[in-house]
C-alpha cells in the first residue's frame, strides 16, 4: 500500500512570521482590553455586549437565534448559554418563533437596552483609546480594507 507524500509546508519567511505574529498579539490585546473594560464599567464580557448590539441594530430589536449566532460568528450553543445568562439579568428574553415553532427568537428588552446604552460610552472610549486615535486615518483606512480582504476570503461576510 502506497501513501502520497505529504504535500510540502511553505513555511513563513521571517517577514510573513513577523507580521502574523505582530496581527494575532495585536487583535488578542485588543479584544481583552475590550473585555477587561466592558467586565469594570457594566460588569459583562464583550462578547455579551455583542449580543446586545447586534439585537438593539435589529428590527424590532430582536433576531431569531440562527441568525443571531450567525451574526456574532458563536455556535447555537455557545450563543444558547450567553444568551440564558442574560435572560437572568433581564437582558433579554427568549420566545418562540411565531411563524415556525421550531425556532426560537431573542429579543432586547428594556432594561437590556439601558444596560447597553449606559455601557456604549466606555466601551467606544476604550476603542478610540486602543485603535482608533493612535491610528492615522489612512491606516485606520487601511486597516478596514485589509479586514475587509480578509473577511472576504474567508467568505466570512
């Protein structure tokens, strides 16, 4: 029995090792200052303050929950449990589906609402502080066309 030769790594030259190494320690400090913010001034992660957006940018402020981990690139059981965790803040509420019972919707409320407007501040202060004002505008335009290239290889939008 003959096995094919394994196909040959292209290793990454010292210049692609540098920038992928300088991208992935810049986006992980990014998103744990995020989180460290979000966990100190409204006592959520980020990712909680992600569902929250993406419900309150939403018809009705609400989304089915296909869609919703769709959104906030989670699995349906990851999404499942964070969103139960805010349904006991009353963050959110989870109902059926009214044109397919199979499904079920979340659904911003009120008090989710002021959670998310009370935190917006210093969640997008902490954002100018870590990216956007140490950026000059043609590399923060950069920065979204680069995303943007990669978002779109990734087939991720």
């Amino acid at each position: 029995m003959s096995r094919s030769p394994a196909p040959q790594v292209r290793w990454l030259n010292d210049r692609e090792q540098a920038a992928w190494r300088a991208y992935i320690e810049a986006a992980t400090s990014l998103i744990d200052s995020l989180d460290r913010q979000l966990q100190l001034d409204a006592g959520m992660p980020h990712a909680y303050y992600e569902i929250l957006v993406r419900l309150s940018e939403s018809p009705g402020h609400r989304l089915r929950m296909s869609e919703l981990a769709a959104a906030t690139r989670s699995s349906r059981s990851r999404l499942s449990h964070a969103v139960a965790r805010l349904e006991q803040r009353g963050w959110v509420q989870r109902r059926e589906y009214s044109d397919d019972r199979r499904g079920q919707v979340a659904a911003l409320t009120d008090s989710g609402m002021q959670v998310l407007i009370n935190a917006a501040p210093g969640h997008v202060g902490q954002v100018r502080a870590a990216l956007v004002d140490v950026l000059t505008a043609e590399q923060l335009d950069q920065l979204r066309e680069i995303s943007q290239r990669i978002l779109d290889h990734l087939g991720a939008r």
